[in-house]
C-alpha cells in the first residue's frame, strides 16, 4: 500500500494537472503544506522528475489498461471476425435470464419487505 508521502504526491500532481499547472517539486510542496500532511521530503522531487516525460491525462485515462484496446470491429489474434448482429442477441439471451431469476425469486415465498 501507498505511505502518506506517496499518496499527497499523487493526490497534489492530480490536483496541478485538472488546473493545467506544471506539475513542478514547489508547487507539490505547497499543496502538501497547505493540506497539512507531514511527509519525507525526497517524494515531491521524485514525482515532478518522473512525470516530467508522462502526460499525466493518458495515465489517469488508461490506468489499468491492458494496451491499446482494438479497432472497433476488429477480431481477437487467430480468431474469426466479429459479427455485429450476435451482440444484440447475446444482450436479449442475458435479460432474459435476468428475468427469470427475478421472477423464481418471487415463487419462494419471501423477500425484502415480507
């Protein structure tokens, strides 16, 4: 898990990028101290050292991305191409079954409110 120092850095690099300040040591500082958080000073200088070549806005939309996601249409390695016309008919199968799941809920003879 993240220390406190870490997580002030993060927290004050996300705050300077949604005001599109550079992200620069001085500026996380002051947001650390103005927060009140005590922390080791060597971290402020390390994020602004390592976000200096990451475009921070890729990194909080792609956080936990996989890769590049694939064109749209397109067909996993080795695989056929997808069908456009299976996806509604998956969708149809699932709510279905959703249904039926609620309503054999309703034949056991309790609920929330009984």
């Amino acid at each position: 898990m993240a220390s406190i120092s870490k997580l002030t850095c993060i927290y004050s690099d996300l705050i300077l990028h949604d005001d599109k300040v550079t992200v620069m040591e001085d500026k996380i500082n002051a947001l650390i101290k103005a927060a009140g958080v005590n922390g080791k000073p060597f971290w402020p200088g390390l994020f602004e050292k390592a976000l200096a070549i990451v475009n921070i806005g890729s990194l909080t939309c792609n956080a936990g991305a996989g890769g590049p996601a694939p064109a749209a249409g397109a067909a996993p390695a080795g695989g056929p191409a997808a069908s456009t016309t299976a996806a509604p008919a998956e969708e149809k199968k699932v709510e279905a079954k959703k249904e039926e799941s609620e309503e054999s809920d309703d034949n056991m003879g309790f609920g929330v409110f009984n």
